[in-house]
C-alpha cells in the first residue's frame, strides 16, 4: 500500500478537515479526494463521512488509526535504518526510559560497541508506553522499562529490584514535591498517602524533580540507588515510617527476536547492572 495514503488518512484526522489536509500536504482537495477513495476501496469500508464541519470517522475509520499509524512509524524507522552504515552488515536497536539513561542505558551501550564492532548501534529514549508500542511492531529489538505491559510474545525480564523511598532536603524539608512515577505508583501513593494527592508542585519527570529538591528543599519519591550519594553526603535524609514503592527496572524483548547478538547484548547488561556505578549523575547541569 502507498505509505502516502496512510499519512493523508492521519492528517485529515489532525486536521478535522480534507480542505485543511490539502493545505498542509501542499495537494490539492481532489488529491485528498482520490487517496482516501484509494484507501477505502483497497479496505473495503468507509473510513469518513464528510459534512459541513469537516470529515468525521466512521467506526471503521476509529478503527483503522492504530493501524495506519502503525504503518507510518515502521516506514519511517525502516527508511531511518536502511541501509545501514557502510562497513556494517547488522543493526542492534535498544530503546530506554529517560530515567534509565545514565548510568543503565550508556554503560550497556559504550559495553556493546567493544563487544560487537560489526554491528551499528541505535539508541531511542521514549516513554515505556511508546518503547512497548514499537517493540511490539518489531522496530525495537530490546527496551529498557520500569513498568512493562505483559503482552503476547514480549519477553519480560527483571534486571534490578529497585524501591521509590521518601527524602528530605536535610535543611529544607518543605513542601511537598509529588513526583509522577506512573499509573501503578499512583495508585498505591494515592491510597497510602491521600493527603498528598494534590500537591503544590509536581513533576512527570524524576530527575528534574530530584535537581529542584537538592537545589531548592523540599521532600518527594525517589530511587533509592539515584538519591544514594545524596544521603552519604547528608544532603538529603530518609523520612522515616514513610511507605516505600516497589519499583523494579525490566528488559522486554521480543521472542522471536532472540538471536546470538541479542543473547550476548542481554548478558552484557546484566554484567552492566551488576556493577557498582553513581545513579545520581543524570541531571541538569552537564
């Protein structure tokens, strides 16, 4: 099918209009016209009803989004990875949370480029969501995630225990910083902690909450390995009988993705996770 054709259906829907569509592609409303026919004859469905207002989906066309999305991010991944580099015959493509960068997914990296100098290396950083989504489309061949989704024929190994424990800036213990660790650790703070299900300043990202709380005071969740230094040095202090999160880090991968690469990629971050390292050094200021 014409990769063409599913861009043009994901744009009518961002735009609300085939008018507007032909604007932004630069085409003209009959080329519009012409792609989504194209598109609806070799389905067999209607996938718009056009009025006034704009083009609403038809309940074949909701259902056609995630496939047409599908279709666009493989295309744009296969073009971004082919060919590859010359001088290299094979391609290894890890993905990480942006918590799990430093020191997890670049000690893992700077170890396989030693290890496999045959193979280009590609590096993604995204949410555990997308990470999933695009191991599942086989555009991943491994991820690193906090939150894994059990889905058919994904391979789920946990590398390391972790837990989210509660800090104080040692001088400064106030106020209160609600550091979003996702859907599971909102559900468990909320129920153990309800008096700080709305709280004054939050953030969606752990290391920049951890930046703000040493520079600024303040108390939160944070992991145990990255807040380490901080409680040696006396910065910052564990809040006593506060609850405490199980929070692990996991390889997914795809089964029938295994090969002798990917075995011998996984048994190099394991010796990666193994060794001692600072946790606290993704911040800021580099």
């Amino acid at each position: 099918m014409d990769i063409d054709l599913a861009r043009t259906f994901l744009e009518i829907i961002r735009s609300g209009s085939f008018i507007a569509t032909a604007e932004r592609l630069h085409i003209t409303q009959t080329a519009v016209t012409a792609r989504v026919r194209s598109l609806e004859t070799q389905l067999g469905c209607r996938l718009f009803v056009r009025n006034r207002a704009g083009a609403r989906l038809t309940s074949d066309g909701e259902r056609f989004v995630a496939y047409a999305n599908q279709l666009v991010q493989t295309w744009e991944a296969a073009r971004r990875d082919l060919p590859l580099p010359r001088g290299y015959d094979k391609l290894l493509s890890l993905g990480a949370e942006v918590s799990l960068c430093n020191p997890l997914m670049l000690a893992w990296v700077r170890r396989l480029r030693q290890a496999l100098p045959d193979h280009a290396l590609r590096s993604e950083v995204a949410s555990g969501g997308e990470l999933q989504h695009k191991l599942d489309l086989g555009v991943l061949d491994a991820a690193l995630v906090h939150q894994p989704e059990y889905l058919p024929g994904l391979q789920v190994v946990q590398l390391l225990e972790e837990k989210l424990i509660q800090v104080a800036h040692a001088r400064t213990p106030e106020p209160y910083l609600y550091v979003d660790w996702g859907a599971a650790f909102r559900s468990q703070h909320d129920l153990a902690l309800p008096e700080h299900i709305r709280a004054a300043l939050s953030f969606s990202l752990g290391p920049l909450a951890l930046q703000y709380l040493v520079q600024h005071g303040g108390r939160g969740y944070f992991r145990t390995r990255v807040v380490q230094r901080y409680l040696d040095e006396g910065v910052l202090k564990r809040v006593e009988q506060a609850p405490e999160f199980s929070y692990p880090v996991y390889l997914v991968y795809p089964r029938a993705a295994e090969s002798p690469a990917l075995t011998q990629a996984i048994a190099l971050l394991r010796e990666v996770a193994e060794e001692e390292c600072d946790w606290s050094r993704w911040n800021y200021e580099i």
